[in-house]
C-alpha cells in the first residue's frame, strides 16, 4: 500500500516546533496574531477539542483490522444510494475546490481507499460514498458551477432534501477566490431545506496572509448576516501542508456523535 504523507498522522505533527504544530492542527489560531486589536474573535474558538479528542477522531479515520474504510459505490440518483444505514456527512463545493484533495488528505491514513483526484476541474459526475467502518459514510458529490454535470442540481436537491441519515454537509470554499456568486445559490439552498451546515476554506497554502484573513473576516460577516444553519466557526484547510485535516476529522467525527462530548479548552 501507499505510504501516508508526512504531517497526515497527529504524532508527526506533535514533534514539530510549537508555531508550526499550532498552525496545522489549529490554523485560524495562527492566523488570529494578525488581526487588529480589539477584533471580536468569539468564531475563531467554538470548536478547540483537545488532543485526545483529535487522537481518537484519528483512530476513525485509520483503517486496520475490524476497521474497514472503503470506498462503497457511486450513485446518480437517490435510488442508486446505499440504504441510509449509519450517520452521514458530505461534501459539496465548487468545481476545483480542492473537494477530492480533502477527501483523500482526510482518508491519508487509510491509503488502500481509492479517492480519484483529477487534473481537470468538474471530474466528479456522481455522488461517491466512502463507508468509515461501522461509524459514518462520507459523501464526495459533483461540483457546482463550471462543468457541473447537467443533472447537478436535481441529484444534489433531492440528496440534502430527502436524505434522512445527513448529519451536515460541508461547503467548501477556496481559500484563494474566496465566496463567489455559485457559493451564494448554494448557501441559498441549504437555507431554504434547512440543512446545518459548515464553511471549509481549502488551499490556504496557496492565499497570502493578507489575502487569508481577508476572505476569513469577509465569510464571517456574510455567515453572520445571511445564515441561520451555518456553524459559525470557519475551518481552514490545505490538504497539501495537512494544516486543519486534524481538526476537521474530529468535527466529522464529533457531529457524526462517534466522539463523546468533546473536551474543548
């Protein structure tokens, strides 16, 4: 099997010098040293688990033995959809967000799971179901916007409105464009079925710092005054420097219910 990449294992992460570790496991933290005095950073501290949280949502996301994670089956339609037997999550976002890369930077310690991640934006045509042992299936659906399959919007509709197990649904924004006009129909969509959901910033290590905190503060204020079921805190991720996987694999694990009450300092 593949080797997982360096940085994609908590104890990795946990010998690097203090900066560096504190911006991979909490990268909005590292970025709060740069906002202007008096900055209101309650969404900057909603979900702060401790580490033995973050160890064992990591547990879930390592396969081994009587803990099969495998990639299940792909689907077009609702009927074609695995029974809605175990907690879901899924994952929607424009066309070259980075949604594969994440998937697969999320599953990096599982390296037998098959998570295609194409050259060419708008590669994913299917809703792609990935199973997480006996614990949550994670969803990987079509992008929106640029080459979008033409059937996008009836399958995702039908999807977060019929889909009785969806515990939330992550949009996924680029960290270097920030929200566009497509973002705002989908953030339109959740609202209108009334699907909680949460804002994941990708290729953060792609967005100059000013360029960051920008798109940081900019979606925080369009959460405030235009959403009711959006977590309020922002996760930030790059799934090449691993900054934020850690974290996000606990709020899956943590919202998914496979954490108890997770200790946040």
């Amino acid at each position: 099997g593949r080797v997982p990449p360096a940085l994609s294992a908590l104890s990795q992460v946990l010998r690097l010098e203090r900066s560096r570790r504190t911006g991979i496991m909490f990268p909005l933290q590292k970025l709060e040293r740069y906002l202007a005095p008096g900055t209101d950073t309650a969404q900057f501290h909603i979900f702060e688990p401790e580490l033995g949280a973050l160890q064992r949502a990591e547990e879930l996301f390592r396969s081994g033995q009587g803990h099969p994670i495998d990639y299940v089956s792909s689907a077009v339609r609702m009927d074609h959809a695995p029974p809605p037997a175990l907690p879901e999550v899924c994952f929607i976002g424009r066309s070259n967000v980075g949604k594969s890369s994440l998937i697969r930077a999320l599953f990096s310690l599982a390296p037998e799971v098959e998570v295609r991640v194409s050259k060419t934006p708008g590669h994913t045509k299917k809703m792609n179901f990935f199973k997480v042992g006996k614990y949550f299936t994670l969803v990987d659906m079509p992008g929106y916007g640029y080459r979008a399959p033409q059937d996008f919007v009836e399958m995702v509709e039908a999807y977060l409105q019929e889909r009785c197990n969806l515990k939330r649904t992550f949009l996924l924004v680029d960290g270097v464009v920030g929200l566009q006009k497509t973002d705002h129909i989908a953030v339109e969509m959740l609202e209108e079925f009334g699907i909680p959901y949460v804002m994941v910033l990708t290729k953060i290590d792609r967005a100059p710092r000013g360029l960051l905190l920008k798109n940081v503060l900019g979606i925080q204020e369009f959460v405030k005054e235009n959403a009711q079921g959006c977590f309020p805190q922002l996760f930030l991720v790059s799934s090449v420097e691993f900054s934020g996987v850690h974290l996000l694999r606990c709020f899956v694990a943590h919202v998914t219910g496979n954490l108890p009450a997770v200790e946040t300092s």
